[in-house]
C-alpha cells in the first residue's frame, strides 16, 4: 500500500532537511576554525591560545612545499585596541630577544574579519564564533620578501583574504 505525503508533510521533511543541512553549518568557534585562500592553496588553522595572558589567537598558516608560519594576536591596548598579529618563520625555541624574533618575523599588522553581508570588523578573540572571511593587509608582499619564499620554500604567495573553510574537532 502505497500513502501519498501530504503538503504539510512534504513541507516538514524540506524544513527538517534544510535544519540539518543549516546544522552542519553551525557556529564554530574561532579557535577551532579552518580557512583557505584559493589561489595559492594556502591554509590557516587555528588553535586554543592556552593560559597566556597576552596572545588572544593561535595559529598557523600552511604553504605550498609544506611551510609552516607560525601565527598569534594580541590585542593592543588603548581607545583603539586592535588585534595586532604576526607570522613568524623557523623562530628559535626558547626565551628570544626582540632582535631575534623581529628578525624571523614574515608579516605584521592587524586581522580584520568580513561577513558574508560585506561588513568588516575585527579577528575575534577565543571564544566568539568565527567570522566568514579573514583579511591579512599586505601579506602577498610581505611573505615574497621574506626567508620562507624561494627554491628552499614555498612558491606560491597567497593573496590577502582567507575564507572559512570548516571546524576542526
């Protein structure tokens, strides 16, 4: 015997769908959050800070050839505050001088974020769901002249904006 879904029925199984569907798509926090830039296949994947008291994000950016810049922010203090990030390159392990970590830094500057409407603001500190799109001022250029580019690293420069690819586990 065959039963025929009614209207309301059919409609109820499209909405249920379509909440699993959204439910995939569920908020994921900033620290568990997954972006790519397509250009260059770049990756970022970000991790839980910890207890520091300072870095507010951690992560990490992945290059072609398997090059791996390692990323943090801390938020700048002031009427202003910003999220302040830096992506650094074979630092050493240890306490280092300012001399030392400026010298294995590739990019500074601020993370501003974007949502799917267009509107900017800023990277999200541990906790807040992650935004859409994240945008690296300058990067492209920054990383071209830096130690990680060229015949020993990677060749393929990402451009400045990162797109939410997925949540980590």
């Amino acid at each position: 015997m065959r039963i025929l879904a009614s209207p309301i029925i059919r409609w109820m199984a499209r909405s249920a769908v379509l909440l699993s569907a959204s439910g995939a798509q569920a908020a994921c926090p900033i620290q568990l959050a997954v972006y790519g830039e397509a250009r260059s296949g770049a990756d970022i994947d970000f991790a839980p800070a910890g207890s520091s008291a300072t870095i507010t994000n951690n992560f990490r950016m992945i290059l072609d050839n398997n090059v791996v810049l390692d990323g943090i922010a801390m938020w700048t203090e002031g009427s202003a505050a910003r999220p302040h990030g830096s992506l650094m390159y074979k630092c050493p392990a240890g306490d280092v001088t300012g001399d030392e970590l400026a010298a294995c830094t590739v990019w500074e500057g601020v993370i501003y974020s974007a949502d799917e409407k267009g509107g900017v603001g800023l990277l999200p500190a541990e906790g807040a769901d992650a935004p859409k799109s994240l945008i690296f001022p300058d990067l492209g250029p920054s990383l071209e002249m830096s130690a990680a580019y060229g015949p020993a690293g990677f060749s393929k420069v990402p451009w400045d904006i990162f797109v939410l690819k997925g949540c980590q586990e």
